[in-house]
C-alpha cells in the first residue's frame, strides 16, 4: 500500500470509503503472500461456510509456493456436499429448507463425500507444496493432538478419516469416526482439509438432513458418499485450536519463541470479502450454478418401481399410474423428460413435461403447477393423486411442514 | 497433474501391494511399447512435468491430451471425470478438467495453448477407462480432450519431455 500513501491527501475528499477497506484487507494478503513465511496458521473469526471456503482456496492459490498453511474455521449449520457430488441425493433438501435451523447446502471444491457441519464441528486445513503432500500426514497431526487433549484412542483408518473407539448402544467398543478428510490437488498446490466433531449439539438430527427421499429413484454418476457411525470428540473449539496449531508449529514452525509464534497467529474476519479475489470466489461458491449445475449427469424414474418394491422412500400417495415419470438431468437441467400416466389414468389432461427441456431442475419450485392433482380409479374406487406434490417432496420443493419431506 | 504424483506415490505403492484390484505392477515394459508404437500418422507422445501428455496429428493441426500411465496408477481408482464444455480456449497450464479418486480432486492441465475441441465422453460414462488405458487415444481408449493447436500451441511443444526424458524424469522423482 505505500505507494498509494502519498495520494491519500488528495484522495481524502473524493473517495474517502475505499481507503479504510483497502487497509484492512490488505493486511491479509500481506499475510497470506509473505514470502518470507514458510509455516503460518489463519483463523478464521467467521462462521460463514462460502467465505470460509473461499478464504481456503485464496490461500491455496496465492500463498507462497514453498510455504506450509493451516486455517482453521468453524462454521455455521451446513451440509458440505463434495464437489462431484449430486445434493439430491446427498441431502434432504425439503428438510434444509423448511426447518428453524437454517441448514445452508454448500458444494466444496474438493473431493470426496457429503459432511455435517455445526458450531461444535472445527475444520482445520493444511496447504502444502504437492511435494510435502501425502493423503494421512495431517490427519496425523491432529490425532497428536487430540492425544494431547487426552483422547488417546484417537487414529487414522484406512479411509484416511480419524476414528475414536467408543462403547456402541450394546456396549461394544466400535470405532466412531470424528473428523472425515477431503482433498484437492492442484498444480502448485495441495489441500487437504479435515472436519473435526468436538461437541455438536446436532448429532441426532444429521441423519435426518442427509437422508434424501429421492435417492432411490435416482441413478447417477459421481460420487457416493459412505455413512459411518459418528461421535463427538468432547472437547473445546479454543483448546483444539490451540492444540492443533501447536503439533503444526512442531512440524513446520521455525525455532522462535511460543510466544513469537502465536503472535504470527492471523485472525481474519468477514472484511475477507473485501479482497477481490476472495469475493469473486465467494459469488462463484454462492451461485445455483456451483451447487446445483455442478452435479453430475443423473436420470430420476418411478417406471421401474413395483408393487412389491422394499423402495421405503415410496410414498403412498405414489399409485401405479404415476410410476412413469422420468428425467435424465446434465449439468442440472433437464435433457429427456417423459411423463406416462398410463391409460390407467382418469385425467384427460396431457402435460407438456418435454417443455422442460434445458430448464434447471432446481428452478422448479413447485411441482404441482406442472402436474397438477386428479383423480385416479384404481379397483372402482376414485382416489385423489397429487404427483405434483410428491414430486415436490422428493425434491425439496415447497412449503410444507419439514416432516413431509422425511421417508420413513 | 503434478500434484497428484508427487505426493500419491506413497500411496500408490502402499496400494499395489495390498489392494488386489490395484495390484498392477508399474507397466514398464507396455508403457514403453505403447509410447513408441503409436500409429506412424502421429508425431510422437510429448509429456509435462505435471504428468499430462499430447500426441499431435501429423498435419500438427490438432492433438490429443490425456494423463500419464505413470500418474494414473499413481491416482488410484478414478470415480469421477470432469470434461470441459467445448469449445474452449487454453493456455499451456490452464485447467481444462479435474479427476476424482480417493477423496481427491485433482486438475488435469492442458499441455499447450489451443482451443479444446473434443471430449472423451466415455470418461463420464466409466471413469475407469482412464486407469485402464490412460495413454490410448482410441476410441475405446482414456484420452482426455482433443485439442486443436494454436501458434502459440506450437512453441509450448518445445518445452515437453519425449518419452524417454519423461520416463526419466518420473525415475528421478
């Protein structure tokens, strides 16, 4: 910024909001482009999930090549879906949008499966040159933590996830995982990034937000995510923290005092979005295109579903003549849709389903206007279908109490 | 692909010895066959230092990208392709797509500049076809993007590796 000082009095009258900004923010990238800085931790004073992850990927991006990162953050009630992951499959979306909690869906950018996020959950992330990079190291790192905070059966599975053995309902000791890795890889680059579960009062309900009533009407490409039984750790976002940045100082830290150390501690704060970079990426992790068009190719259909069908997530509400809708979606929208009543059906009404074609599926916001209800006659009895409103609750549209939305 | 590489041979190899379906021994001797057998039309394969390669035409007009055999075994299990959308304008180091294994992101890069003007749409289909062959540029084969070559596309060319400077470079590694 010194080269900008000697117009500030010039300056002073015309623009006089753009200076205090550029100050503030410019102590970041100060921060985060050092040169000279070969290990530093950021934490983040935000719990905004999209900046979070958006100061995540400038870090990637514009720290020093040679030079080894942590960020560590916590967020607000999400559901982080990996980033070829398809949200109508990974999370009750009805459920997310229509309860008090405010759940927000976010796509990360790196790989792997779906995750709950809470206040009790610590991210932490470490940036690394590609040739430092190996998929446990810092999974690692934080177990030595944790064993520090005196959970000793703290380590690393197969999956590279962090599991903790803990006593199931039946009083056997089973492995419970606590924190899942996701990684992304770039030229220059490489991130790794861990959640943490230390105490989120939101255990119980998690299943409840990743279980999708669409799922298995779906086929699709990508990603799976796999469920695994989870626990929390049971100790203080602060003491994590502290811990955490202690075992990277013992790995990457130069030999200053603590004291030295922790002072090199960066705290940044929302005035993040200020930095361009940061706000560019922020409106690209925001955008319906990111989370829903991102998705890959899948095709939805109720054609194959029988009455003996196990489905559960097949409502009543669901009678044989309505088993015929279909859809193939690429990049969110839609490319085949077809809709067969079957002769079956008492409505005379055609629908004009192909008219969908090229729109994004998660703009249609209500289902019913496109398939509105009528009635059906199964065995001489008249029965009221709406496949407008099932297919409202598969896809999480509408406004209905969040129960609706959950398939039992 | 660099990235994936470097820091995934540990990994790899922590793999071929225990997972069975992963087991493939380092393929040396195919690797070396395939890189000098290509059709005699094509010029012959040049590689990056991030582990992508380009066959050119022989009318150099036009090439085919794809990622090394080296680094695909180094990846492990590829579950997700992502294609660009074509046409598409790169430079030598853009990002033109990304694999998915392991948890893992990683970009593929485009070897030089030109415009992207075909995908391998079997990748999206059976992402695995880039572990089985991925420096077959059949149609059966897991080729990434086909690329139309640009002056500058030309130039980029001299700084690749031929085969044998690849094959030392990832010895060195």
């Amino acid at each position: 910024m010194a080269p900008s000082r000697g117009l500030r009095p010039l300056l002073r009258t015309r623009i006089p909001a753009l200076k205090p900004h550029a100050r503030r923010y410019s102590e970041f990238v100060a921060a985060a482009t050092d040169p000279s800085q070969k290990a530093r931790v950021f934490v983040s004073q935000s719990q905004d999930p999209y900046l979070n992850l958006s100061i995540e990927h400038y870090l990637l991006q514009r720290t020093p090549g040679d030079s080894t990162i942590l960020f560590l953050y916590t967020n607000s009630p999400c559901v982080v879906i990996g980033r070829n992951q398809n949200p109508w499959i990974e999370v009750n979306l009805g459920v997310l949008r229509n309860e008090e909690l405010g759940v927000k869906l976010v796509r990360r950018r790196s790989g792997g499966g779906t995750v709950f996020h809470d206040e009790g959950n610590m991210n932490y992330s470490v940036i690394c040159p590609p040739s430092e990079f190996n998929r446990d190291k810092h999974a690692e790192m934080v177990v030595r933590a944790l064993k520090s905070l005196g959970t000793e059966k703290a380590r690393v599975n197969e999956r590279h996830d962090i599991v903790v053995d803990k006593e199931d309902k039946e009083g056997a000791l089973k492995p419970f995982k606590v924190s899942g890795s996701a990684y992304k890889l770039t030229r220059l680059r490489s991130l790794h990034h861990g959640t943490c579960l230390l105490s989120s009062p939101n255990l119980e309900s998690i299943s409840k937000y990743l279980r999708a009533p669409a799922k298995p009407l779906i086929k699709a490409r990508g990603v799976d995510s796999v469920s695994s039984p989870i626990a929390n750790v049971g100790i203080d976002n602060f003491k994590f923290q502290e811990a955490v940045a202690f075992e990277f100082r013992s790995l990457y830290g130069t030999l200053s005092e603590a004291s030295v150390w922790n002072r090199s501690i960066f705290f940044v704060d929302e005035k993040a979005k200020e930095v361009p970079e940061i706000a560019y990426g922020l409106e690209e992790l925001m955008s319906e295109d990111w989370i829903y068009c991102q998705t890959p190719q899948f095709k939805f259909s109720t054609k194959n579903i029988t009455e003996t069908d196990s489905v559960q997530s097949i409502p009543s509400s669901w009678p044989p003549a309505l088993r015929g809708i279909e859809f193939t979606a690429k990049h969110g929208k839609f490319t085949e849709v077809s809709v067969d009543y079957n002769d079956r059906t008492a409505s005379s009404e055609q629908i004009e389903l192909p008219l969908l074609n090229k729109l994004e599926l998660h703009k249609i916001t209500d289902w019913e206007q496109l398939l509105p209800p009528f009635l059906f006659t199964d065995s001489d009895r008249n029965v009221a279908v709406s496949p407008g409103r099932t297919m409202n609750q598969l896809f999480g549209m509408g406004n209905y109490e969040p129960s609706a939305y959950v398939r039992e | 692909m660099a990235s994936i590489v470097r820091s995934l041979r540990p990994v790899a190899s922590r793999f071929a010895a225990s997972s069975s379906r992963t087991a493939r021994s380092w393929p040396i001797s195919q690797f070396q066959a395939r890189t000098f057998s290509a059709s005699s039309a094509a010029q012959a394969k040049k590689y990056t230092k991030d582990h992508e390669w380009i066959e050119l035409s022989e009318d150099k007009k036009t090439g085919y990208i794809g990622i090394s055999e080296y680094a695909a075994h180094a990846l492990g299990d590829v579950v997700y392709v992502e294609l660009p959308t074509i046409p598409m304008e790169v430079a030598a180091g853009d990002s033109i797509g990304a694999v998915e294994s392991v948890k893992s992101a990683s970009d593929i890069n485009s070897p030089i500049s030109g415009t992207i003007v075909a995908v391998n749409d079997l990748l999206e289909e059976r992402p695995g076809t880039i572990n089985k062959g991925p420096e077959d540029e059949s149609s059966a084969g897991g080729w990434v993007a086909k690329v139309e070559v640009s002056d500058a596309g030309i130039k980029d060319l001299d700084g690749l590796m031929d085969a044998a400077a690849y094959k030392e470079f990832t010895e060195e590694e």
